[in-house]
C-alpha cells in the first residue's frame, strides 16, 4: 500500500480581460489509484511577474500578452 502526492497543472486559460488564470491538482494516489484531490488557483494580470511558473504557464501568458 504506497500513498504518492502528484502535482499537476491541469488547467491554464485566457480570459477575456486578458488575464491568465492557472489551477494546479494535488491528486493522492494509492497502489496507483487517486483516493482524493485538491486545487490550487493562481490568476495573473497583464504583466505581473510570472517567472516562477512552470514554463508552458509563460509561454501562453507571453502569447496572451502579446501586442
């Protein structure tokens, strides 16, 4: 019976004032089975300093922001 956390960014998205949204999935895995989940939620406004995402989080926000 092995328990693993696993963290993913399952969603990014573009909304219409141009801010880039971002959810995170902590999932709990047991013998390779998700027994539970939660979520985490950045948003980022046109320009913020995003450096410390993961990079296809600033490669959308870069074409989102793009003039």
């Amino acid at each position: 019976m092995a328990l693993e956390e696993v963290k993913v960014i399952d969603k990014i998205e573009v909304v219409e004032n141009g801010s880039v949204q971002v959810r995170e999935v902590t999932r709990i895995m047991k013998d390779g089975e998700q027994i539970a989940h939660t979520y985490h939620r950045w948003s980022f406004e046109k320009g913020a300093d995003i450096s410390s995402m993961p990079e296809k989080v600033q490669a959308i926000a870069a074409a989102a922001w793009a003039d």
